[in-house]
C-alpha cells in the first residue's frame, strides 16, 4: 500500500443495501467476506466466495473501488488500477 488510486473522485459516502451479499442473499448461499461498493452501496462477496459478487458488480457496472466492511479492516481496492489502499 502506497501508490495512489486514480479513481478516489468515484468515493462517496454511501450506506450498505443489505447487511450481506445481495446476491448470495436472494440465491440462498453464504459468502466469505464482504465488500461495499463506494460508488452506489452495493454489498457483494469476495473472490473467495462461490458468487464472487463484488467483482461481478464491478464487470457489470464499472464501479471501480470497494470498501471491505470486515470487522477490523480498513482498506480499499480499486479494480481498475488493480491496488489495495487505505484513507
């Protein structure tokens, strides 16, 4: 972490659509860890989990930076410029 993501303009302060994956949620299926899209709210699972939600997301929306709302993590990543950073 130390570069800079090209796409912090994209950042808003957004609250989460659901608290999990929506998808997983409508699908009956659990997930992994959770990310929060900083453009729109959507909550999606990471590629850890079977729906790859969050990524998904971002193919089908180009929304470039998610939030994990882990518990204890505070840290952003960017798909675009491929990096993970922290505010």
């Amino acid at each position: 972490m130390g570069s800079t993501c090209s796409h912090l303009d994209t950042i808003h302060q957004v609250k989460p659509h659901t608290r999990g994956c929506e998808e997983c949620l409508k699908l009956g299926q659990s997930w992994v860890h959770l990310r929060l899209c900083k453009e729109c709210g959507h909550v999606g699972c990471c590629d850890s989990s079977i729906g790859k939600h969050a990524t998904k997301h971002f193919h089908a929306v180009k929304h470039p930076v998610v939030q994990s709302i882990e518990p204890g993590e505070d840290w952003y990543w960017c798909y675009v410029d491929e990096l993970m950073f922290e505010l």
